[in-house]
C-alpha cells in the first residue's frame, strides 16, 4: 500500500492536517482551513478543495476519523477527529521534518 | 486492506460520492455565509467561494479516486502483472489453460446433467412428497413393479390416512383421426385426481370434473402442450373443439403446460379414467401415483399399506380377484418416491460418472501445480528481490495466487464454452432413459458451480507450490542445488506423481469393468436375429373392428400385402416384442396337476402371434413345432412355451402334449381364461424387458384364441389382439422398407397409423444405450485422466533429469555405464509408479461397492481387468520414464558439467 511519505508536498499538508486537528479537536473541512489561513497566517495559500482529496485519503489509511454534526450556524457537515494511528504518523511525520528541516537548515548554513 | 473491504468501497462508490457532494455544498455555503457577513452581494458570494474552493467538480472526482483507486488498484496492478507474466510463457499458460479447460468444461457438463436429471427430476410443485405406489409379490418371484389394482387403489383411497391422495392411471396408445394424417399417440387415463395429486393445472382451460371420471360420463380430453403445439398448431380455441380418439369423439377441455410430463415426456394426451369401486377388485391393470401428508416417510406408507393390503378380502367379500390375490399372491407395497421411479436407475450411473470427471480434475490440477513449482523454481531469484525489497510473505503469496486464479478463471471460461458444446451432444446422444434430457442446459447454477471449481482449482494448484517448497523463504545467493528445500520440492513432486498415477488407475479400472460389462451385455443371446428386420405396430380402432374376429382378419390382410413386397422374406405378427416391455401376464395351471397352498402358480408373459412369428423373429424352435398360419385359421387351442417355463413346470418332464390353463375365475359359461391350451412346442428364451434380466417364463398362443375388443380385461382370456407389432424380415435394408409398409398398411385401411417404427437392432440396440453411455463416460474420463497422468510423469520425470544434469555428469565423467545411468532414472520413476498404481488398486478394491450396481456379468473385483488395467498403466508411466532416463544416458559428460 503506497504511504505517500516520500511526497514531501503532500507529506506537509498531512502534517498540518493532523497537527490542527490533533490541537484543536473535532474541525469540519471549511474549520479547518480556516485554521490553515490562520496558522499560517495566510503566507500558505491553498486551494480549500484541495483538502478534501487529502481528508479522504487519510481517513482511508485510518488516520482521521470523520462524523457527521452540525456546524455553529446549523449547517450538516463531516466532522473529523485524529485516531490513535494517525497520532503515530503526526509524530512520525513531525521527526521527518525535524530531520528534514535540519538538513536542508544545515545545507543553506554550508552554502 | 482486504479484498472484501476493496468491494465494498467500489459498491459504495454512490454512496461515497453521495457523502464527498454534501460536505463541499456545506464547505461552499460556509465561505459564502463569510463572505455574506463580510458585505458581498449574493453572486460575489457565490463566485468567491468558488474561487476559494478551487474546481468543485474536478476535486470531487480527485478525491473519489484517491479512495477507490488506492483499494483496487494494488489489486488490478497484481492481475495485470500476472497477466503479463503469463503471457510471456504462452506455452506453460496455454497448457495449463487447456488442461484446466478440458478437466472444468467435463466437470460442468456433468453437473449440467446431473442438475437437471438427479437433483430436480420431477419439475412438480413439492415433488419430494409424491410416490408410486407400486407392488410386488415374493411368492411370484416379482419383487417390484406389479402396478396397482382397483381393489387396492379403493382400500387406500378409504382407508390411508398418510396419503393426501391417490391418482390411479393407466398408458396406451390410441389412433387420433380427423384434422391431418391418422396418427398414434400416447395417452394416459387417469382418475380425476392425476392434477390435484401432482399440483399442476392445465395452461389453457380446465381438467376433468370428478363427474367425468364415472363411467358414462362425457368424454372428454385433456391434451400435451406438445400435441396441441405440433397438431394444433397452438390454436387459441382448442378448448371446445373435438377430437377423434380410436374412432371415438371426445372434447378437449385443457391444455397442460409443456413442463407437465406424467407418467412420461412421451404421453400427448390425458382421459379420465372412468371406474367405479362397484367395478369390483379387478387386476393389474394401473400403476398409481400418491403424495404423502407432510412428515410422514415412506416406510410409514408402507407400514401403513401392509395391514390393508392383508385386509382386502373384507373389503371385497366375495370378489374372486381380490380372494386369489390374498390367498395366492401374498402382495406387498413396494412403494418408494416418485424420483426413485423416475430416475434410481440411472442415479448410481450419472453419480459415478460425476465422480469420474471430478477425479480428472483432481489430475489435472495435480499437473498444473507441478508445472508451478518448476515455474516457482524459475523465478526463485525474482522473488529473491522481492523479498529483498521488503515485500512480505503475503504479498510473494498474492504474487503467485493472481497467477492460478487467471489461469483457473481462463480454463473455467474455456471450460464453459467447451461444457456447453458437450451439452449439446449429450442431448442428441444420451440414452432415452433420461428423464428431462431435453431440457438439459448449463444455466445459472451451473455457471456458479464452474466458476467454484475454478477458484478451488487455482487454491489448489496455487497453493501446493506455496505450501510446500516454494521459495518463499529464498535468499539471493541460494542457488538451490542439494539443499533441503529442493529435496522437500522434490519429495512433493512425486507426491502428486504417485498421486495422478493412483487416480488414473482408478479410473481405468473403472472403465475397464464398464468395456467388459459392456462386452457381456452384448454378447447376451436375445434369442432371436436382430439382423435385418423391420418392426412398426398398428392399433386397430374398436370402433371399425369391435371383435377378436375382425381384428385378426385385417392383420392376415396386412401380413399378405407386407408378405408381397419385393424384399420381404417373411413377415408376422405378435402383441408383444422382444425386450418392449408391457406384455399381458397371467398365472398358469398345469390341467391334471392338483394344486397345493403353498405352491403357487408360476406367473407367465403372454403373446398372441401370428402364423410364422418364431421363423420370422428367427427364434430356436428347441422341442416339437411352432405356430402355423393353419393353426391361426383354425383357431386350434395350442400354445408354445418358452425354454424357462417349461424348466419351472416341467422340471425333467415331457412339456409336449400337457395341457395349460391360464388362473381366472370360473365365468359365467363355466370355463376358465384361455384354454386349456395343448403345449406343442417349446422354444428359446427372449428377453422381455432388459437384456440383463433372468429369463422370463412366456407362453406363445395363436392371435385367432387371444383376447379382442369384445373381451374384459378380467376375462383373463390373452392379450388384446387389436394392438399388434409387425415384424418384416427383408433382404434389403429394413429402414429403405419403411414407406412400402406404410403404403400397405393404408391399402387396408387408411384410417389406421403405424407407429413405434424401428429395426429389431435398435431395439437390442436400445436394450443396451444405458450401459454404452455410462462406459462411453468413464472411458472418455479414464483416458483423459491417463493422457495426464503420463503428461505429468513425463514433465516430473524430465524436470528431475535437467535437475540432476551435473550431477549426471560427474557420474559419468566418473566412468558409470550410461545404461546404469538409465536405470537409475527409471528406477526412481518406477518407483513412485508403483506406489501410485499400488494405492490405485487398494482404492479401487475398497470402492468396488459402489460400481458393482452398474455392473453386469462380471464382479467389481475382476481380476483379469484389475491385472489388465494396472499392467497397461506402469507400462504407459515406464515409456513416460524412460523417455528422459534415455536423454539422460546420453548427455555428453562434459556438456552435463558445464550446463551448471
């Protein structure tokens, strides 16, 4: 089963992905990119539909959980939660790109 | 993620879809809610928020895919490389294809058969609850298939409270005139409660009213779906209009659908059977037909029929039949299920048939998984880097079973493709005894089942080789010479050689008690000359020809212009043919001879015949003279007998000379039945009914003193001479006679049909098409599974040699002989051929139970076929040995080593 863990740019958006959700709890798509823009204080831009192929796919290799709620205003949305699994692969991913970030940190500092 | 959960994903795709489409149209209407709240008019809203959601549609899909393609696609990818793979070596995929075609296709052809014959014979609704309710008598010596009498049918239908109901019948045949050619047809008369009993109802109008069923009522006919079909042209008012049965007008009140086929495929028309109880206890004329009450068995019927049975003579003081039936007869019920009447016979046959082609399929696979460990072998190095590269055992175990499963999945569609073809000729070829032969075809369970021999076929193939010996725990530098795993895969091998060796041997075993069965059957004596005569019967309506007299005038004007036609050397007549079966019987009495208790009167076939009937069947006269065209005209009060009832009443006796008098009742005029007829002659026996059946006692009378039109049946006088068989001898081929005999006829009488046409041959043909289909079957599998089975020795014994060429080598470089070298070889193949053939015959001798039913003359564990069989086997698996012992004795030393 392909993992995608080589993928860097996808590797990242599945970082920020589980690292909002696993700090803020239960998000529906629209929250969590909010929480994107905001985090990154919109020096991140990205398409909002792009999400969905990524909360998809993780859901699918059991790293998110998705429910159905209803938002603030009253509209249905999916809801999704971190699993167990998917904590493993946020610290997973965390230390791939502390080491990631250190080399090309080290890398920029030789050049 | 498993295969079951990949499935389910595909069949959720709508659902899924379903899920993706609401959670954007919320995603959408949030931004858009932002950008209300921030100030936007509607359509900026609308149009920001698809702005910032990016393609909608596209996204969607994009996501849809990612869950779907991720679960099929490592699937997809797995058959697709398998698929690649396989066709890279076409000769190994196509040889494993067509063995498997070959093996499924006979597998599926079978079962197609044995669906529609064994499992559902009888297409009525809960027909496992109907039974024929037959008799039999011990004292007779005729353990089953007496019928049933009207005394007996009224006793139960008062008095058994385990039947629902009773149906009494009776089959014949009748001449049906008027709208086109005069032709015969089957009809049955049964009571009125035939529909009720068999819970089918006519298609078109309506059956018989009880009222219908009493003597003098209106006649009235119910017809086939296929006579109203062929005749009638499936014209929508036949209810209404007349027919003309014999002479007699009779309206048709129904249709019944093309799937009713009671008492058989062949009957075209139903009558109400018109009795009464006040009829009295009359004889075996009936058979019957009941359905039991919900939980009840048969035995509980027949326990249940016993006592009444016993208790007829209360029912019937005073009647003569029903005293000669209790006291000298001694009945019991013999009833059994409606499906072991119909198909008991043939049962034992299609089931070993079945497991016969099943064996060869357990060959075939054996065959394909050892050219699957040679192919494991092969690529031993490619899975090497797999497992290198980190692929797990079960994805080495996927890499292998995708492979078996295509080639399972192709060989079961060849298969299938080859099945229906088979079908097809059995159809056309298959024996008459078959019930719904024509409705044989592969349909959906038949596909179900082939598509499950295919995957059980690919698990087995596939996971011998994974099982035992395959490289699933090979390295890269494992070279895969002298080590315990090649020995291990080697030790398998023989295994499955030993193992097709065994079945093979089973199966020609089989079929070689089959051939001689076969063999036996056809050299039985018919008693007669099967070669070129022709036979056709005519039934003489009893409206043109009410008497006896009558009747045995137009057969003398037939018999002189059939006598007259160019070609024919004799012609004669009688009421019943060799090995035809339905033949009148009665008890007989030796006049002079005091009749005690305890020993009852032998039970004899009647034939009323015309002048010359022995010289023209070709029949041995063996004592005194036969029947004469002079005795018919005189009328003369004389009977021949066969050989067998002369032995059972004139055991070291003169039987020329001795008086018979058939056992009926005393009528009115004092005398009795027939006779007392003079014995005059004796000849052979002649089978009546199957060619394996011990001789039947028959009595011969001239047609002038046999039954007619004018007699009861309860007169017991003879056969009724207004149906009768011709028999034509020729000098020229009987079929090329064929319409010179209708044209005789119908100078006679136009109005009369000649039915039943066909040679003596093929009626001694037909006698034995049961036994030739199941010996054909067998055969057809024995050789398949040898053919094989000597593959597989052949590509084992070879696989071993290529294995051991250095081996070989270093042998010879060393100075063996290459003889030895051979002898080695053969030795080692020998071996295991011997092993096999040795289990072969054990299973063979344990299971000789099961074949000795189909069996004739010979007994299951006949030696001369068990030594003949396993002789020819280990000399065909010696020859399939020696080939590569020879190539091996051959090599060139020095090319042996360096071929490592």
């Amino acid at each position: 089963m392909p993992k995608h863990s080589n993928d860097r740019l996808q590797g990242t958006l599945d970082l920020l992905i589980l690292k909002l959700l696993d700090r803020s709890g239960p998000l529906h798509g629209y929250g969590l990119a909010q929480r994107i823009h905001q985090a990154t204080a919109d020096s991140l831009r990205i398409e909002e539909g792009s999400l969905y192929p990524a909360l998809q796919r993780m859901t699918h290799e059991k790293w998110l959980k998705a429910q159905w709620g209803t938002t603030d205003t009253g509209r249905k949305a999916r809801f999704y939660t971190v699993t167990a699994a998917g904590r493993k692969q946020l610290e997973e991913e965390e230390r791939r790109w502390v080491t990631l970030t250190e080399a090309v940190n080290r890398a920029l500092r030789f050049a | 993620m498993s295969p079951i959960r990949r499935l389910w994903n595909v069949m959720r795709r709508n659902q899924l879809d379903d899920e993706l489409r609401r959670e954007v149209d919320t995603h959408l209407a949030l931004i858009e809610d932002e950008e209300r709240a921030g100030g936007a008019s509607e359509g900026v809203a609308r149009r920001h928020a698809r702005e910032r959601f990016g393609s909608t549609l596209v996204h969607r899909e994009q996501a849809l895919d990612t869950v779907i393609m991720t679960s099929v696609e490592s699937a997809w990818k797995e058959t697709v490389f398998a698929a690649r793979r396989l066709l890279r070596s076409p000769a190994f995929s196509l040889a494993a294809v067509l063995t498997l075609a070959l093996a499924i296709g006979a597998n599926a052809a079978i079962f197609g058969v044995v669906e529609r014959v064994l499992l559902n014979p009888l297409p009525y609704p809960d027909s496992d609850r109907l039974i024929d309710l037959d008799h039999g008598s011990q004292l007779l010596n005729l353990p089953s298939g007496m019928g049933i009498t009207r005394g007996y049918y009224y006793q139960y239908l008062e008095r058994a409270h385990r039947l629902e109901g009773i149906a009494l019948y009776a089959s014949g045949a009748e001449t049906i005139t008027g709208d086109g050619e005069p032709q015969r047809i089957r009809v049955t008369r049964a009571t009125t409660s035939l529909a009720a009993v068999m819970r089918v109802w006519p298609e078109v109008g309506r059956w018989f009213t009880e009222d219908e069923g009493k003597p003098g009522g209106p006649a009235r006919a119910v017809l086939s779906h296929g006579l109203w079909m062929r005749r009638y042209g499936g014209d929508p008012r036949i209810v209404g209009r007349s027919i003309t049965l014999s002479g007699v007008q009779a309206d048709v009140i129904g249709v019944m659908p093309a799937s009713f086929a009671f008492p058989d495929a062949r009957v075209e028309a139903w009558l109400p059977q018109q009795i009464t109880r006040s009829m009295g206890f009359g004889i075996w004329l009936y058979a019957a037909v009941a359905r039991m009450r919900d939980g009840v068995s048969v035995e509980d019927v027949r326990s249940e029929l016993n006592p009444l049975i016993a208790d007829i003579e209360n029912a019937f003081p005073g009647d003569p039949f029903a005293i000669g039936n209790s006291r000298n007869i001694k009945t019991t019920s013999t009833a059994r299920t409606l499906k072991e009447a119909t198909v008991g016979e043939i049962a034992r046959a299609l089931w070993m048939v079945l497991a016969s082609v099943g064996l060869v399929l357990l060959v075939a696979c054996a065959n394909i998984a050892n050219l699957f460990l040679v192919r494991s072998e092969a690529r031993q190095r490619e899975v090497g880097v797999r497992l290198a590269l980190g692929a797990g055992r079960a994805g080495i175990a996927r890499y292998f079973i995708a492979e078996s499963v295509l080639l399972s999945l192709a060989g079961g569609a060849a298969g299938l493709a080859l099945a229906w073809g088979a079908v097809r000729l059995l159809v056309s070829a298959g024996p008459a005894t078959l019930p719904r032969l024509g409705e044989i075809r592969l349909d959906g369970l038949a596909v179900a089942y082939t598509f499950l021999l295919s995957v059980v076929s690919a698990v087995a193939f596939g996971a011998i080789p994974l099982w035992h010996g395959a490289p699933l725990g090979a390295t890269l530098n494992e070279g895969g010479r002298g080590n315990t795993t090649s020995r291990e895969r080697h030790r398998v091998r023989r295994l499955l050689m030993g193992a097709q060796v065994a079945m093979a041997l089973v199966l020609l075993i089989a079929s070689g008690l089959m051939i001689r069965s076969f063999q036996k059957l056809r050299d039985v004596d018919p008693g007669f000359n099967p070669a070129s005569a022709l036979a056709f019967s005519v039934a003489l309506p009893t409206a043109t020809y009410p008497s006896r007299v009558s009747a045995v005038a137009a057969h003398r004007q037939i018999l002189d212009r059939l006598s007259a036609l160019p070609g024919v050397n004799a012609a004669s007549a009688s009421t019943c043919l060799p090995l035809s079966g339905g033949c009148f019987g009665n008890t007989l009495l030796v006049r002079g001879r005091p009749q005690s208790p305890n020993s009852t009167s032998p039970p004899a076939r009647f034939q009323a015949v015309a002048g010359g009937y022995f010289e023209t069947m070709g029949i041995r006269l063996l004592r005194g003279r036969t029947i004469t065209r002079g005795d018919v005209e005189r009328g003369e009060l004389i009977a021949v007998i066969s050989e067998a009832l002369a032995r059972r009443l004139f055991p070291g006796e003169e039987p020329i000379g001795q008086y018979l008098l058939s056992n009926a009742p005393p009528r009115a005029d004092g005398t009795i039945g027939a006779g007392p007829l003079e014995i005059v002659g004796v000849v052979a026996d002649t089978p009546v009914q199957t060619l394996a059946e011990s001789p039947v006692s028959q009595l011969y009378m001239p047609m002038s003193i046999a039954g007619g039109p004018e007699f009861p049946a309860t007169a017991l006088v003879g056969p009724d001479v207004s149906n009768i068989n011709f028999v034509v001898r020729s000098s020229i081929a009987p079929a090329a006679l064929t319409s010179a005999v209708r044209a005789a006829v119908d100078a006679v009488d136009p109005q009369l049909a000649i039915a039943r046409v066909t040679t003596l041959q093929a009626i001694v043909d037909r006698a034995s098409a049961q036994m030739a289909f199941t010996m054909v079957m067998i055969a057809i599998a024995a050789i398949v599974a040898l053919l094989l089975g000597i593959v597989g020795i052949y590509g084992v014994m070879s696989y071993i040699v290529s294995q051991r060429t250095s081996e070989i080598g270093v042998r010879l470089a060393l100075g063996a002989e290459p003889r030895s070298v051979e002898a080695m070889i053969l030795r080692q193949g020998g071996a295991v051929a011997v092993a096999g053939a040795t289990i072969g015959v054990m299973v063979a001798l344990a299971s000789s139970r099961l074949i000795a039913s189909l069996l004739y003359g010979i007994t299951p564990r006949d030696p001369s076929v068990f030594v003949g069989t396993t002789l020819m086997l280990l000399i065909v698996s010696a020859l399939a040995c020696w080939l590569p012992a020879r190539r091996a004795a051959r090599l060139s030393p020095l090319d042996a080593l360096r071929a490592d």
